[in-house]
C-alpha cells in the first residue's frame, strides 16, 4: 500500500522581527515556479506588502537549487489540451509576469539569498528582487535557448540588471556563470561562503530594517519609475519627489538628529 502524500506547503513564511522570511519549498523539484507557487508567492508577497510590522523581505529557498524556473512537466502536461496548451501557457506567464511586478511594486526591499542554481525564470526571480547576495556557490544561467524555449520573460529582469551585451550572451549561449561573475555583471550584489548567504542577507535586511520604512518606500518607488524616464523627465519627477519627502515627518526628524547628532526617532511618517 503506497504511503500517503504529505501536504507539504510550497512557501514557508517566518517572520524576524521586522523582517519577513519567504522561502521556496518544493527542493525535490528544485523550487520550480509551479502554478501554486506562483500564486502563493503572490499573495503572500502581498500580505507583507500591506502588514505594518514588516519593513524587508527575504526571499531564500530549501534544498540545492534556488529555483528551476517554471515547472516544465507541469507545462507539458497541458500540450494535450485542446488548444494544446496556449491558453494556460498565457495565464501562466501572465501570473508570472504579475508576481515578479509585484516584487518590484512592493513598498518593501526585497532581497535575495542564492545558495544554488537559480535558472531561466529563477534568474529573473533573482534579477527582480532589489538586492541579492549569493553563495559562492551559486550559479546563473537563461538556458532556454537549450531547449528551444528562448528565456524571452526573464529577459525582462535580466536586461534591467545588466548590460546589454552581459544579458544577450547569457540569453543567446545559455551557459551557466558563477557567482563571482554575476557579482562582476551587477546580477548580485554580494558573494559570501556556503551556507552563509541567508544570515549574510538577514544582516543586510536588519540594517536596511533601521531606516524609516516611509523613507525607503518613497526612494524604492521613485528609482523604478525614474528608470523608465528621460534624463530631463527623471530629473523633474525626481525633484518633485524631493520636496514631498522633505515634507515628510521623518526628514525633519532625521535631518534634525543629523545636526544635533543623535540617533533618529522614525515614526514612519
């Protein structure tokens, strides 16, 4: 008699303080974004967005590998559908599309903490997160050129992360890269020893954590969308958003702890 599966959960939630833990938890499929996760990880990402006693994310995973990229069983199960598959390959790269949004929107950081293989959509999880610090260990890689599924949706992330000609090489060879090298290409943003790299972004997230979390949503909103600007029209949007943040409860507090020299008191307004 075959033994009973266990309901096991595919995200884990852990709250420190006032920081959030999400971690992937399907290792035996290498944290493939299957479409559970995917809704889960949004919803939940959504959750924090809007719980007040959190001020960052971190986003880390169980197992070997950091994330496989889609589920690609789960996938090609549905090539026997009538349409053979189109309509649940839209819905799903459109769910998709809107949790790697929903990393970028959040009013929150969120930083990534790679102990393996992050490929194809998992890379993109890594690109769309704001920060990301990696195990040594780590590798990089958009092989769907491989397999005749070009990484067109991780290609998003990846050519906002890194230079043009860093992103087509790894889009057009699908080569796996160390971490050292998505250090060198901006990809992440620290390298650290194996089986250091959660507490090396808990310690990232702790001290981003001490800042007024009012201060850190503004600035976090306003570099995405300044990014998609001209120079002229960043500039504009920028400065408008300067005399709303000096407006603000915190600038005055933290501008006046700065000549007085004490240590703020953020009240998050």
């Amino acid at each position: 008699m075959n033994a009973p599966v266990r309901n096991v959960p595919v995200l884990l939630r852990e709250n420190l303080d006032d920081v959030a833990v999400l971690t992937l938890n399907r290792p035996e499929a290498r944290n493939s974004l299957s479409e559970a996760l995917i809704a889960v990880l949004t919803e939940t990402l959504r959750a924090v967005g809007d719980d007040r006693s959190i001020r960052v994310v971190v986003l880390a995973a169980n197992g070997p590998g950091f994330c496989a990229g889609h589920d690609m069983k789960e996938m090609t199960a549905r090539r026997s559908d009538p349409d053979r598959g189109r309509a649940y390959f839209k819905q799903l790269m459109d769910s998709c599309s809107a949790m790697m949004q929903t990393i970028v929107h959040l009013p929150k950081p969120v930083i990534a903490a790679v102990q393996g293989a992050a490929s194809a959509a998992g890379c993109q999880l890594v690109a769309s997160c704001d920060l990301a610090v990696a195990s040594s260990a780590a590798k990089f890689a958009t092989p769907g050129v491989n397999i005749g599924l070009f990484c067109s949706t991780p290609m998003v992330a990846l050519s906002r992360n890194v230079s043009r000609k860093h992103a087509m090489e790894m889009l057009l060879t699908g080569d796996l890269i160390s971490a050292a090298e998505a250090q060198r290409i901006g990809l992440v943003n620290r390298v650290v020893a194996p089986a250091a790299e959660r507490e090396a972004a808990l310690e990232l997230a702790r001290q981003i954590a001490s800042k007024s979390a009012l201060i850190v949503k503004i600035g976090k909103e306003a570099f995405y969308r300044q990014l998609e600007m001209n120079l002229a029209d960043a500039y504009r949007y920028a400065s408008d958003v300067m005399v709303e943040n000096m407006l603000a409860r915190d600038a005055e507090e933290g501008i006046g702890a700065f000549i007085d020299k004490r240590t703020p008191n953020w009240e998050d307004r």
